[in-house]
C-alpha cells in the first residue's frame, strides 16, 4: 500500500519551535512512522510543482494524508479538484488538525468546517468513544496529551457517519476529534490534534491512531458503480 503524506511545510521554515519539534518537517516525523511499519511513504510538499500532488503521485496513491495551516489558498483549485475526484474513485484520505479549512476537506464536506480555537498549552485528553472502531484498536480509555491547541464546538461538519474519539480541553471546551465520513468509494478520517509548535506526531498513542486510520481507509475491492443510461438485465415484456 502506497501512502503519501502532504504537508504545506511553510512553519517549518519560519518558525524555529517548529523546527525544533519536526527537524525533517510534519511530514517527515509522519512519514518516518509509516515507513517504520512497513508501509511505503513518500512526501510532498507545498512549493513543489503541482504541490507534488500529479497525475501520476495520486494514481498511484491509496492513502493521502493532509496538514496544512497558513496556506489553504495557495493550494490550485485544479489540484483539489484532482485529489476530490480521486477521493470518489477510492482513495483513502486523512485530514489533520488545521487541515480542516483546507480546500479539499471543504469541498468535501460542503460545510465551513470552523470552529473555535485557542493556543494557551492546554492539557487535553483525547475520549475513545467508539471503542469498537478499528480506527481506535491499541488505544487505551483515552489519549493524554500535556500541551495542545484548543478546538472547541460548534464543529461546522456534516454529521460524522462515525465519532470515534471526542476531546476534552482543560478551559472546559470539548470537540469531536475523530470523525469518520465515506464519498463515493473513498473514506476519509479528520483527526484533531497536531499543532505544529507540540511533538503530537511524536507520541506512540496518536502514531497507533494515524497506523490504524491508513489501514481503515485504504481502497476497498469493491466494484466501481455504473451510471446513466443502462439496457435491462432480464427481458421487459411489450406492453399493449
């Protein structure tokens, strides 16, 4: 299974807690992981051409993750429209943190997807609340994380067609962050937490939820349905 994860990669060259935090970038500590369990990972990043997403990176890819933050706009909407379409047709699709104002993940939600947020170094602890979920598989009662990013409710999101994991800030807000939703053939996961000044995507717990979400959301065998005009399968008979 080929996985690529996307990362703007624009605070890593700003920014030197983030550096300190993802020396190789979000996308390297992301793609170290997946690497590290057998998958094969490769990245791509912002200023590459076609934001390193082309034709021939996405059809060849099964899992696509997704960080970005300062530069949603900057992202060509004919390349949206690519990884939109490849998303119907089958490919997995992971969203993380302040990806969700991402083009795509809008485009596919049709919703604005805002929320609240506050950057205080809250401590904030992660419920699994589908406890069923292969998505939470190895995951405990819940995720501790010591300092994190607040994203509170109201979540402007359709209805997940599953919650798997709601959080738990220490200023009181609490925010679905784990949510489970299918377009087309493809399935896509948004996963919270990941500010890029705190070592989230270092901790074991959230790297096992990142592992288990590629397994979930990768192309199902299923047949590719057919549409439009169609001839009957069994004979009409005529009619007076």
């Amino acid at each position: 299974m080929k996985v690529t994860v996307w990362n703007e990669n624009r605070h890593e060259q700003k920014n030197p807690d983030v550096r300190k935090a993802y020396p190789d970038g979000i996308h390297g500590a992301i793609t170290r992981v997946l690497e590290q369990n057998g998958y094969e990972a490769s990245a791509a990043t912002l200023d590459e051409p076609e934001h390193g997403l082309t034709d021939e990176v996405l059809n060849n890819t099964d899992v696509l993750f997704w960080w970005g933050h300062i530069a949603h706009d900057e992202v060509e909407d004919e390349v949206v429209e690519k990884i939109k379409q490849r998303v119907l047709d089958g490919m997995g699709l992971i969203v993380l943190h302040s990806g969700h104002l991402s083009k795509i993940f809008r485009a596919l939600m049709g919703t604005s997807c805002d929320l609240k947020w506050r950057e205080a170094d809250e401590r904030e602890r992660i419920w699994v609340c589908n406890p069923g979920h292969p998505i939470a598989e190895g995951v405990g009662e819940h995720i501790e994380l010591s300092k994190e990013e607040m994203y509170g409710e109201h979540f402007d999101i359709p209805a997940p067609d599953e919650l798997v994991f709601i959080s738990w800030f220490e200023g009181g807000e609490v925010f679905r962050s784990g949510c489970t939703f299918r377009r087309g053939k493809g399935k896509i996961f948004y996963f919270r937490p990941g500010h890029e000044t705190y070592p989230t995507y270092h901790n074991p717990e959230i790297q096992r939820v990142l592992l288990n979400a590629v397994k979930w959301a990768k192309p199902s065998a299923n047949p590719t349905p057919v549409y439009g005009n169609t001839k009957p399968i069994e004979s009409i008979s005529i009619k007076d």
